[in-house]
C-alpha cells in the first residue's frame, strides 16, 4: 500500500497548499485492489482542477472513476463522473 499513502501524501500537500479544501482519508482493500480517496472543498471543479494531475501521474490510478459531487454527501445531489487516463 507504499504507493496509496504516497499518492495521498502528494494530494494533502497540493490541496493544503492551493487551499482549495481538504484531504480527508481513504477506503482501501488490504491488497490495494480497490479504494476511495475522500477530498473535500467548496467548489469540486477547483479542487478537481488541482488533484487531477497528481492522480493521473500515478499509473495505479489508470481508469480510476473520479465522482465529483456538487453539495454534501447525500441523496439526489448532483455530482460527475471523470474516468482518468482517457
């Protein structure tokens, strides 16, 4: 899981340092076969915009789904799926 914490690492220190939001933890299987990354800001397109490149400089992350949600963690709330590395 050496790569995951990395990647998270990275994320942290580019989100703290564009003060777009949040870094928040992560859902991970034990062999690292699936997992969520949790991110929050006040505009999802920003700090999209900023984690992006990060997430796409891992090969891991390849055809990773990325779901950006447009208001809180909940029913109904709008939100868009981008597929990286496509």
């Amino acid at each position: 899981l050496a790569p995951i914490f990395a990647l998270e690492h990275r994320l942290e220190e580019a989100i703290v340092n564009a003060e777009v939001g949040e870094y928040d933890g992560n859902e991970v299987a034990v062999d690292g076969a699936d997992g969520i990354l949790y991110m929050y800001g006040p505009d999802g397109d920003v700090l999209f915009n900023v984690v992006q490149p990060i997430l796409e400089s891992a090969k891991f992350m390849e055809g990773a789904n990325v779901v950006i949600r447009y208001g809180p963690p909940e029913d109904g709330v709008e939100e868009r799926t981008v597929r990286l590395g496509t």
